[in-house]
C-alpha cells in the first residue's frame, strides 16, 4: 500500500496486476480505493502474461504490480517496454522473490519500486511481521518515507494520512544476521528443486517446475493433471506429507471480489487454482526426505 501510494496511486485509479497471487498483493489496491484490474497468467510459469497487460490498459491505469511468484521473476523485458509505452510505473510484489534474478538483474531493482515480506515463511523471514520498499526514485522513497511515519516529514509535522509501518528494531537486528545467508540458502533451495525434477521426471500426471536462471524456489510447486491434485494431495497427507495449495482460489473469484468481477473470466488462473500442488522445501531439506515426498507423488498418481 505504501508503494502503490507513493507512486502515486489514488482513489479511481486502476493498476493492472494479476489474480494468481496472494490477496494482498489486490488488497493493498482495493484499501487506497483503487481498482484491481485482474489479467491472466502464463501457464508455464504462473506470472502475469505480459500479451495481457496491453489491452487491459485504460486512461484510468496508473501503475502495472508483477508478482514474482514462487520466487520466479515475472517475465520482466515485455512488462517494462509496455510500461515505458504507456507512460506507467511499475511496482514488484517481490514478497516471495528475495534475491531471485530477471537474467542479470535482481528482482526488486527492476521496477520503479519493490514491495519485499519478511513474513517468517518467506526466503528471508522475520522472527514476526516486517517488510521492506525499495525504489531508486528519491522522491518516491520520500513519500514513503512518510507514509511509514503517520505522514510526517519532520517530528510532529504530519503532512498526509500515513500508517506506523516501521520495521521493528529487534526483527531488523535478526534478519541483518540471515541476510548474510541468504545466497546460500537459495542455492541450497535451488538445488533442492533440481533434485525434485529429477525426481519427478516422467511422471506424465505432474509437470514439475523449470530450474530457470535466477529462480530461488520460495515454493516448488507442480501441476497435477487430470482433476487429481486433491486425491493427491489427500494421499499425501496420509503419508505423513503436508503440502500447500497456492492458491486455490484466484483473487477475481474470492468472496471479497466475487459479486464485483463475476463477468470476468481468466481462464489459466482458475484452471491454475485447481491443479498447483506445493511440495515440501527449504534449504536444508535431505534428498532422502525429498526421496520420500517424489516416491510418494509417484505411488499417489501411479
Ligand atoms: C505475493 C505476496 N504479496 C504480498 C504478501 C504480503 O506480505 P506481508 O504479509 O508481509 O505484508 C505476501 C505474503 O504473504 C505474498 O506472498
């Protein structure tokens, strides 16, 4: 929310985003009176279609929100060449996407400005609730600055309607500490999910994800296929084996939104929402307990 107002998003604006996310990224919209313009997915990499920004842009339309999801970068060249087009700014939900890259460029630096989560589950996670913005816009930092500040400027000075949003000094003092590892655990989450492929590989039920350059797997999630993920998923959890469904219900369709966007159909993001299956990952994880969720996976489909 800090982002999108300090790049200038108001009551009536529109920012384009996408509905295969979780309902933050939209409720940070819908909170400053904005309107969540929802627009389909790619399949393959569960990102926001870049072909489906342009014809959802209206004079209304202030601001394009990517999410890098499961710690894949959105597909970054088409999205900023149609904002430079149209004269947009751009702000990443980069929540789950701490350290991951765009070819040579880190996520978070390649918008006009970031939205980071330290939510504990998150690559970097808080011992509690934190967050960061990023920008390398002076004058959007200055406005956040203050919004993170009750509007103040100077002590006492409030200027605009802001919120208390400071990082808290002891969750600040933790994450400086595994900020340090946090390349590390990355790449150990990064060849976890080589190792899952690997796995997986011709199981013609599921598709695994791609280890694509600068993905950092926050999760490694896969497609079942053929209406079995839930039987799947229930199999699993017999095994011993909890895994998450992100998301099962796609923002457009979540009862907050349902009546207002009922015309709307986007038809990989609902298609998405039946099939996505997270499997158990984090840097430490043992091939021997990933031998166990794939084998598991194998005898629920097989
Ligand atoms: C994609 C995405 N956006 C936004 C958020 C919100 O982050 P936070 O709860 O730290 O505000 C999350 C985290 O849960 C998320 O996964």
């Amino acid at each position: 929310m800090i982002g999108l107002r300090a790049l200038g998003v108001q009551a009536g604006d529109e920012v384009i985003t996408t509905p295969f996310t979780f309902f933050a990224t939209a409720e940070a919209i819908s909170l400053i009176g904005a309107r969540p313009v929802f627009v389909d997915i790619e399949a393959e990499s569960f990102n926001i279609d870049p072909a489906a920004i342009e014809p959802a842009i209206t004079d209304r339309t202030r601001v394009l929100l990517p999410v890098h999801l499961y710690g894949r970068s959105a597909d970054w060249s088409p999205i900023e060449e149609i904002a430079s087009r149209h004269g947009l700014r751009v702000l990443e939900d980069a929540a789950q996407s701490i350290g991951a890259r765009f070819e040579d460029r880190m996520t978070g630096a390649l918008g006009d400005a970031a939205a980071f989560s330290f939510y504990p589950t998150k690559n970097l996670g808080a011992f509690g609730d934190g967050g960061l913005l990023v920008t390398d816009d002076e004058s959007v930092a200055e406005t956040a600055r203050m919004l993170r500040m009750h509007g103040e400027r100077s002590r006492y000075q409030n200027e605009m309607l802001g919120y208390a949003s400071r990082l808290d000094a002891l969750q600040a003092a933790l994450l400086r500490v595994k900020l340090r590892h946090l390349n590390t655990y990355n790449l150990a989450r990064r060849d976890a999910a080589i190792r899952y492929g690997e796995m997986l590989a011709g199981l013609e039920a599921v598709t695994a994800p791609r280890v694509t350059v600068g993905h950092v797997f926050h999760q490694y999630t896969i497609r079942v296929h053929d209406g079995r993920r839930d039987e799947v998923r229930r199999r699993l959890d017999e095994a011993g084996i909890g895994t998450m469904i992100y998301y099962p219900i796609p923002c457009h369709r979540l009862p907050v939104y349902a009546a207002e966007y009922a015309d709307v159909s986007l038809p990989v993001a609902e298609a998405a929402a039946g099939e996505v299956l997270s499997l158990p990952i984090w840097p430490s994880i043992e091939a021997s307990v990933q031998e166990r969720v794939a084998r598991a996976v194998w005898a629920a489909v097989g």
